[in-house]
C-alpha cells in the first residue's frame, strides 16, 4: 500500500492508482476528463470555517492539523476515510489537492491518518 500526495494539476502517472481528490470544490481551469479523478469525497475536506482560519495566516500547519483531525471524526467523514482506507487495501492511492503547497495542507494529514 502506498498512498501519496500530488497537485491535481501535474499529469497523471500510472504509479498513482487510485486519484482521490479531496478538495471541495473543483480545481480551477481543470477539465474533468484531464483530471483522472476516481473518487471525490468531499466529506473529507476540511470546513470552510477550518480553511478560511488556515489560509489567513490565524494559526500554525500543527494547530489546522489538529482541527482538521477533529473534524475528521464526524460519522460523515470517518466513513469517507473508510472508504479511501478500503482503496488504499487493494492498491496505491494517490491524493489529488490544488494547493500550491501540498505538504502543508489537508491532503498531508489525510495521508498520514491513512498510513496509520
């Protein structure tokens, strides 16, 4: 099992597997067909309250990890992480984000929690 993150703009690899893409809305300029997304739970994208906070610069990476961790526990989401968890069972996983800085963003804490 390997689960990875990547921007939903680079091209699609034949080692990503499964693409999830766990952002709420769809990338901008991004047609659906060039994407390759396979799965789009939008219930495990953190809240708009959460991504706001985060993106003004009002706390720490560590600090929106923690909220988002906390969020993550809602039956809602904790189902859509089972079913990402089931993917990742049967192959490669690869987690789709627009942000420009992936490693600092919510696909990272989802990467980790899958790997546990």
């Amino acid at each position: 099992m390997s689960v990875r993150v990547r921007r939903v703009y680079d091209p699609a690899e034949p080692e990503d597997g499964a693409r999830v893409l766990v952002d709420r809305l769809w990338p901008r300029g991004l047609a659906k067909d060039a994407a390759r997304v396979d799965e789009w739970p939008k219930a495990l994208t953190p809240s708009t309250e959460l991504r706001r906070w985060y993106h003004a610069g009002e706390g720490s990476y560590e600090e929106f990890a923690e909220r988002y961790e906390a969020e993550l526990a809602s039956d809602e989401a904790s189902a859509a992480l089972d079913g990402v968890r089931e993917l990742a069972r049967e192959g490669d996983v690869t987690l789709l984000t627009a942000s420009k800085t992936p490693q600092q963003s919510h696909a990272t804490v989802l990467a980790r929690l899958l790997e546990r």
